[in-house]
C-alpha cells in the first residue's frame, strides 16, 4: 500500500501530461464526432434512398469493425498517401467511431420530437431547415444529452487505444512506466483511478447539465 | 354593396390518402371577416380539409385559392402563403423549450425579420389581448389547457394573418377551460377576422358562425346560415347528426 502510494504521487507529473492529452483527444474527438453524427442524422431522415443508405453503410462498417482497426487503418493506411500526425489519426478515428453512435442518438431524438412541433412551425411559415434548427434540434439535443454524455464516457475510454500508436495519453503513460519499472500493475491501478475521476467528474457535470436544461419540463 | 372580398375558395378539391379517399369534390367559399364554422362527426375529413388549406397536408386535386390566387404546391413558395393563414391546433403544439413570448416572437423574428424589440412589443400586446399579460416568462409546461391555446391563438396572430384556421381548439380541454378560448375566439371573430373553425362546440356555432359547413363521410352534406342548419336542417343526416351530439 505504501509503495502504491509513494508510486501514485511520484508519477503525478507524467500522468498530469497523460490525462492533458486524453481530454484533449476526447474532447476533439467528441467535436467532430457531433458534427458528424448530425450529419448522419440528417442523412437518415432525409427521406432520400440513395443519402439513408450511405448513412446506413457508414453506421454499419463503424459498429462492424474494432475501433483499434478503424484507428490502425487510418494511421498506417492512410500514412502512404498522406503523413498524418498521430493526434490527428487517433482524433478522427475516434471521431469517425462515435460519429455512428451519435448519429444514432441524434436520429432517436430527433424521432422523438412529435409531428405536432414541425407543424406548428411549418404553420407559421417556417421553412425546413428553420424549423430544424429552431425547433426541433434543441429540443432533440435536450433529449439527447443523458446519452450523449454517456457516448462522451465511452470515447474517454476508447482514447486509450490512442496509445497504441504512440500517444502518451493516460494508459500510454501507464504502460510505458510500467514497463520502465519492470512493475505494472501499480501504474494500471494508477490510470484507473485516473479514469474513474474524470468519469465520475463528467457524470456529475451531466447531471447538473440534465438539471440545467429541465427548467422548462 | 360592394361584393365582399373572397379570401379562401376551395373548387371539387379531392384528397386520398393510398387507397383511402377522404375528401371528394369539396367546394367551399370563405369571405373577408367571416367565421365558416366545419361540424360533422370524426373522422369525416373536417381536419384534412382544414390543413389542406395552409398545406400541411397537399390535395390530390382541385383548385385552392388563397385571396385571388390559386396556389399549387409546386409553383408557389408555400411558406409565404402560410404566413397569411394562420393555424391553431387541437393538441396547442406549442415549443416547450421557449417560454410563452418567446414562443409568439419566434417566428416574427425568424420569418418576417421582425427586430427583437419590436417582436416583444407586438408580442406583448397579443398577450395581453388574450389575458396572459402575466405570464411573458413562463415555460408552457406550467400553463393550464386553457391558457396554453390561447398563447397558441397569440403565437398565430402574431405573424398577422389574414385568415386564421381552428381545430378542434377546445377538444383537448377540460370542460371548465372551454370558455376562455372560446371567448377569445369570439372577439377575434368581431374584429372582423377571417376564421375557419372545426368544432363541437355547437352554441360557439350558433353565436359566432356566419356560416356552417355539414361534412359527413368526406363529403360536404349541408351548408347554411346556422339558424337554417340547427333549426331547420334539410338534410336526413344533418338532423341525425345534430340529433346524436345535441
Ligand atoms: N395522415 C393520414 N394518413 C392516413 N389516413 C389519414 C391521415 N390523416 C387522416 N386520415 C384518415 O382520413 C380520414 C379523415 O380524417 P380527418 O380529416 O382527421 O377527419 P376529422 O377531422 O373529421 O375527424 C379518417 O379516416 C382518417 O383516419
Ligand atoms: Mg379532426
């Protein structure tokens, strides 16, 4: 116990660059990811063949294929036509991952928005993509947010596959200490602590945010 | 006299949903200020004509024409034509996330480019008129039935239509809450706007009404000056009708 402790502060520094670099991998990643969900979305209830079955596919091959696939073909595929920075890689194939799932929830929640709203806008001479924006989206989103936040957890997670392409994120910290040391498990305990701090910080941050949006339930 | 100024007419429109047809050869004839009062039992297609007319739902065929000019889904910016037909909906539909003027401002700033300033004050205005001056701040979930129409009917009247369309406007509510927006409906009735009202509210038909439509099974079966229809109906199914919801 004393060891684990004395290894938990004497690694602070490396970890809080770790964890610098996990959240700005999981935020990005998340950025992009919403963009491209809501695109997706839109694709899906677009009420165009041709546009639902390209959302279709693209769902498919993400939930179809690991993530360290998608993010390895990215990365070493792709580097032969174009060098991208392993930040990079490991963002947009997150991205490219949570984008299905998010695509998913937006679609769900944009679903759920009853006829009744879009036709009272469209009543009011709204046009389509007013009455998307104004109407519909933000009360979707406000439906979406429990799930979405949830989705956010899961990408912090997945981020750590980022390491196996040479990002020192938090587990690739972990696991290079670990293998200095000759002594792994009290740094793998170390990142999970780390894990579940941020996890348990982003579901209060959610709750709040639930409570926030629910003034006007 | 001059002739008055004819804002809807509707020429043998037709309407089918797949294989069900719902609406067969239906004329009809709305002029300035006056309140054509739809009645027939459910489902005889009181709703889909009245949305056919702001063209949330689209005719097969037949004409529609909206103050002199025959509008037809593919030639003409249907959103304009919807901002001088106003509607008002059995279920209020109101936007939950905004508040009560935040729901009448919306689409005068959005549509007509209305400035933020000058939307609150029309706003405001519609608000008092349909006496929720004290609530501008409120979300609609904390809103009785009652009060939640008739920032419906204010949310409406705010883009300043022409011609206002009603569905079933107090179907929803209870029994208690069906004078106040009826009220409300009267008086804007009185200051001379044009309305078409699809109600079981038959003694609202009788006061308010110039005109009264019979629709039975997609058809319109009777139409006439309410005293003539409640009182001397000369159609069979028009006296059973009356007969079954009096
Ligand atoms: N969107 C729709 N799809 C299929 N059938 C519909 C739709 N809307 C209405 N109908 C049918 O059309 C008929 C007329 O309905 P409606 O106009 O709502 O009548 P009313 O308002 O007089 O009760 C009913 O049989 C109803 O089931
Ligand atoms: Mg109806």
């Amino acid at each position: 116990m004393g060891e684990f402790f004395s290894i938990f502060t004497g690694s602070f520094d490396v970890f809080m660059e770790g964890l610098w670099l996990t959240l700005r991998l999981s935020v990005v990643s998340l950025l992009i990811a919403i963009v491209i969900g809501l695109f997706f979305a839109m694709l899906k209830i677009s009420r165009i063949k041709v546009l639902e079955i390209i959302a279709d596919l693209y769902i498919w091959i993400v939930r179809g294929t690991p993530l360290i696939v998608q993010i390895f073909i990215l990365f070493y595929g792709l580097a032969e036509i174009w060098l991208i920075p392993e930040f990079w890689a490991a963002s947009i194939g997150l991205a490219f991952h949570s984008g299905a799932y998010i695509a998913e929830i937006i679609r769900g929640a944009i679903q759920s928005i009853t006829k009744g709203q879009t036709e009272a806008a469209r009543s009011l001479g709204m046009n389509r993509s007013l009455t998307m924006r104004r109407i519909v989206l933000p009360q979707a989103f406000r439906r979406a947010v429990p799930s979405l936040g949830n989705q956010f957890i899961i990408g912090i997670k997945d981020s750590s596959l980022a390491s196996f392409i040479g990002l020192q994120e938090l587990f690739g910290v972990s696991n290079t200490m670990g293998s200095n040391s000759f002594n792994y498990l009290p740094y793998f305990f170390t990142v999970a602590i780390y894990y579940l701090l941020i996890v348990l910080i982003l579901t209060i941050a959610v709750n709040q945010l639930e409570k926030k949006l629910a003034v006007s339930d | 006299m001059t002739e008055p100024r004819e804002m809807i007419r509707v020429e043998k429109l037709n309407k089918s949903f797949g294989d069900l047809h719902v609406l067969y050869d239906i004329d009809l004839k709305v002029n300035e200020s006056d309140v054509v009062v739809l009645i027939g039992a459910s489902g005889s297609g009181k709703s889909t004509l009245l949305r056919c007319l702001n063209f949330l739902e689209f005719k097969d065929d037949g004409k529609i024409i909206i103050e002199g000019e025959q509008v037809e889904a593919d030639t003409h910016d249907l959103n304009k034509v919807r901002q001088k037909v106003g509607m008002v909906f059995q279920h209020f539909n109101l936007f939950p996330h905004k508040t009560v003027l935040g729901n009448v401002i919306e689409a005068p700033i959005q549509v007509k480019g209305l400035s933020k300033k000058e939307a609150i004050k029309e706003g405001k205005r519609l608000l008092d008129k349909v006496g929720l001056g004290d609530k501008y701040d409120v979300y609609p979930s904390r809103l009785s039935g009652g009060q939640k129409q008739r920032v419906a009917i204010a949310r409406a009247l705010a883009m300043q239509p022409d011609i206002m369309l009603f569905d079933e406007p107090t179907s929803a509510l209870d029994p208690e809450l069906v004078g106040e927006v009826l009220e409300t409906m009267k008086e804007l009735g009185e200051e001379g706007m044009t309305m078409v009202v699809v109600t079981h509210e038959m003694g609202f038909a009788r006061e308010v009404g110039d005109w009264v439509v019979y629709m039975n099974e997609g058809r319109i079966v009777e139409e006439g000056k309410p005293d003539q229809i409640f009182d001397q109906p000369k159609e069979e199914r028009t006296k059973a009708f009356l007969d079954s919801i009096l």
